[in-house]
C-alpha cells in the first residue's frame, strides 16, 4: 500500500441503517484495521429533504454494538472535521467557487416549469453540452444578467459542465476498469442556492479528498455516480490522490433474486436493521438483530461472509480473525443471498462460547418475563441449568422453552407421552421409584443414575417406560437433558413431590407395561 489507508463509512442521516450499509461499514473498517489504517464516520446531510431525526444516533450507536470502532467523525472528533456535511457549507462554497471560476461549472436558473417543458418538448431530454445552450444559464445570459439576478436572490443551482467526447475510467478493486462514454452523463447539480447546501456528489468528493481518503468502499448502488466523481477529481486537479474505488456487490433476497428489501424480512420472519428502530413520522417499530436477541459477534462474522471468504472455508471468525485475513481478493462480485438462518447458526455458535454464568445473567430477564422472579434461585442453580441445556438454543430467549421445568413443576402433561408412557401399572411403579429415590445415599447424577437402573433391570420393568414415565412426572413431557442430572439439581424433596403429584394427575386409561 502506497499510502496511508484511510476510509470512510458516509451513510446519509435518512433513517435506520439498513443491514447492507452495515455490511459496507464492516468491510471499510476490517480493511481499514488490516491495512493499519483509519476508519472515519462521515455524516452525509446535505439532503435536508430527506432528513429523519434520530438517525444520526441509531448509526452510532449500531455500529458502537457491533464493535466497528470509529478513529475520526461525528460523535469521535478527530482533526479533519467538521464531520456533518451540514455543518461544512463555507468549504463547499469555496470549491464550488473553484469550478466557476475555472470555467467548470456553470450557474443555471431553470425553474422547475421550465425543465419540465424541456422534458415535453425533447424526447430523452438530457441537461448536458447538447442542450444547454438552450437554457436559462450562464453560458447563455448575458453576465450583467445573471449577477442581477443572483443579486436579486432568484434561486439558481450550480451545474457541473460535463465534456462531451471522453472516455471515463472508474478503476475498481473489485471490478477492474469500467469505462463509460461522458456523453451519457448531465450535468449534474453541484449546489443549490436555495438551501445553501451542496449535493451529495460534490460534498462527497470535496470531503474524501481534504480527509485524506485513500480508499472509497461503497455500495455497488453508487457505481454510475463514480464516473462523475472521477470526472470531478480532474476537474479540481486532484486526480494524483484520487482513491481507490471499491462498490460492493448487492446484498440479495434469501429466496430468489433482486435486492433485499424490508419486506423480505417482515414476510420471513428477520431483522434488517441492527438495532430496533422506532420511525419518528409513522411511529411504526421495526426489529433490530439486539432486540431480536443476536448477539454482535454473530452478526458480524454472518455479515463478514456475506460477499467475501477467507480463501478457504472457515466460517467461524472472530472480529480479530476477520481483520486479520480481510482482502478485496477474496470478495465475490457477484450479489451474496441474505441466507437469514445462518445467521442464527452463527448465534447459535457464539452463545456456546459465553460464560455460562454470562450467559445465566442474559437469561434473568427472560425468567421475569415469564413470571419468574430469578432472585428465587441462587446464581449457582441459573448457572447449571444454563450450561445443561444451552447447546439447543439459538437464542437467549429459547432457554425458557429448555429449561422452565427447572423453575416451575409442570401443571400439565403431554397428552401423547402419557399414552405412550404411563399405563395403569405406573403409579404403582412410581411410587416404588420414589422409595428408591429416598433410599439413595447420594442424590448427585453420578451417584444415582446406576441404583435406579438396577431396580428398572432387577424387577424386570420396561427401561423406556419406566424412565420415560418418571421424566414426564418430573419435566411434564419426554424432553430435556440427562435426567439424572435433572435431579440432581432440582434436589430430592423437589423430585419426589413432583412424582408424586404426577400419580395424583395423571389418569391413564390404556394400560402398556
Ligand atoms: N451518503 C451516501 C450513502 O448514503 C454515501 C455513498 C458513498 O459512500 O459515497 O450511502
């Protein structure tokens, strides 16, 4: 690398960040931290139309959850700022200044009216070299005119004059050369009078050069902007620091083709944006992966691989992993299909790898949900019941299905177990388990598990049955870690009482056994 690395994620403040933007965000910041470089947050508000409050924040906060570490930008400082294009408006000036003044650009005063009947009157109308001696601007008005007119504060936009004729090369990492004739490119709008404020195109270009970017890696929704931003860096004399150009490939449905859109995740059933965001006009709540009950690495590492590989196929990386064998080499042109459920295998993985005792903590909340108070139960007890049951959730919210019997005797059976499992000989069979169990002289797993199966063995009971039964009495249905570790941890009184109230209960009609 011949330069510094420098990049720059430039979201526009026009609502949550979407799940693409975070990829892109992602990538910036692991090529950045590979390359020793610096990743800066530029907020992109020159569009007061399409302003959201809010927004600004939910970005700084996602990305502040995901672990994407900001060097320089809003809400980090740094020496290049002001990092809110808004807050920039005496810098675009200037360099909108530089082009008129070299003859670059051009000031024009079509009303809306009039580009509108430009549009009526010309097929495929196009404000470019070949119709613009035809408007209303200065190339063709008098100078004392227009300055009599500015002067006068009619509101007037400031056009790029793009060169017929060229051929303009946008060198991409990812792509390679893609050339475009300038002919087909307008003369697109650099600033407006109206609200003082450049347009994105100028302000981007202005800001990736006086910060020093090396590197601009974006969404492959702005490749035909690059064009004119090539064009723009010439214009200013700037191409020797022009960066590299990187767009990303799109990020698509997960059942077919075309963009990924919020309706995908509504309609299947996941999130699309990092955290939940509660929309300031319509009120309307979207889910987030936080609230959804993600946990960040997961998203990071399911996102990471969204569009690149390592070269081979490791899927599980840490953040540190993925910084360490990010390049461009190994990133797909082609769009990635947003494969949602490996995301939750990815969440899956990485609840695995918490501290149990973490991991006990996160379910607290959900036993309050379910109207258990966890201060009823000593840390210890949440702990082991985590660790039994944590390797078949997804979730930190599936534990509840796991592991409520740990905190509540059951008050039903399953229906369909009770037919399989419990004939009209088990209360009988129960109630010599439940002597059995009292006559242990150790209740731990270990110590349990093999007097009881040799009862089973010597009275010539029926294992599954038997066992199956004394589950159901116990868990409320023939589901849930080794049951010998189950007792262990509800204890003895606990277990007994439970049996016995499953003899109570539970009424059998058929008898198996
Ligand atoms: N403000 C643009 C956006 O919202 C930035 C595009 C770019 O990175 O150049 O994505």
């Amino acid at each position: 690398m011949d330069r510094e690395v420098r990049v720059r994620f430039a979201p526009s403040p026009t609502g949550p960040l979407h799940i693409g933007g975070v990829r892109t965000a992602l990538y910036n910041y692991l090529f950045a931290r590979h390359n020793g470089g610096k990743m800066l947050l530029r907020i992109e508000d020159t569009d007061s139309n399409r302003f959201v409050p809010g927004a600004e924040d939910y970005i700084i906060e996602s990305l502040k959850w995901l672990g994407i570490k900001i060097d320089e930008g809003v809400g980090h400082g740094g020496e290049n700022g002001p990092y809110r294009q808004s807050e920039r408006r005496d810098i675009y000036r200037k360099y909108v200044k530089q082009l008129l003044d070299a003859d670059r650009a051009y000031i024009a005063f079509d009303t809306p009216e009039e580009l509108e009947a430009a549009r009526a009157a010309t097929p495929n109308f196009q404000y470019d070299a070949s119709t613009r001696g035809s408007m209303r601007n200065s190339l063709t008005m008098p100078a004392d005119e227009v300055k009599r007119l500015i002067d006068s504060g009619e509101k007037y936009v400031v056009r790029f004059k793009i060169e017929p004729g060229r051929a303009v090369v946008v060198d991409d990492l990812l792509r390679g050369k893609v050339t475009i004739k300038s002919d087909i490119l307008d003369d697109k709008v650099l600033y407006k009078s109206a609200d003082d404020l450049p347009t994105y195109h100028l302000a981007n270009i202005v800001d990736d050069h006086l910060m020093g970017i090396s590197h601009v890696i974006r969404g492959e929704e702005w490749l035909p902007s690059a064009p004119l931003h090539v064009l723009l860096y010439e214009a200013f004399g700037w191409t020797d620091t022009m960066p590299h150009f990187v767009h990303l490939p799109l990020l698509l449905k997960p059942d077919g083709k075309g963009k990924l859109s919020k309706r995908d995740g509504d309609r299947l059933g996941f999130p699309v944006f990092p955290l939940e965001w509660h929309d300031p006009q319509s009120g309307n709540i979207s889910t987030g992966y936080r609230e959804s009950g993600y946990l960040p690495e997961a998203v990071i590492n399911f996102l990471a691989l969204l569009g690149w590989n390592p070269g081979d196929d490791t899927e599980i990386m840490s953040i540190d992993e993925l910084i360490e064998k990010f390049s461009f080499e190994h990133c797909s042109r082609a769009g990635a299909k947003f494969a949602y459920e490996k995301g939750k295998w990815f969440n899956h993985h990485y609840l695995q790898e918490l501290d149990d005792a973490k991991l006990a903590e996160m379910f607290k909340p959900v036993l309050r949900e379910h109207g258990v108070n966890p201060d009823d139960f000593s840390d210890e007890y949440i702990t082991k019941v985590v660790g039994m049951v944590k390797g078949r959730i997804n979730f930190v919210k599936d534990l509840w299905d796991q592991a409520a019997f740990f905190f509540s005797a059951p008050t039903t059976y399953d229906p369909k177990a009770i037919k399989k499992r419990w004939s009209a000989e088990t209360p009988a069979i129960m109630n010599e388990l439940i002597d059995q169990l009292q006559a242990l002289p150790d209740f731990s797993s270990a110590a349990s598990e093999q007097p009881i199966l040799d009862w089973i063995n010597a009275n010539g009971y029926h294992m599954g049955n038997v066992m199956n039964a004394f589950r159901l009495a116990v868990v409320g249905e023939c589901k849930g870690p080794h049951m010998f570790d189950i007792t262990e941890l509800l204890g003895r009184d606990e277990t007994i009482s439970r049996i016995r109230t499953a003899i109570d209960r539970i009424k059998s009609d058929e008898p198996t056994v």
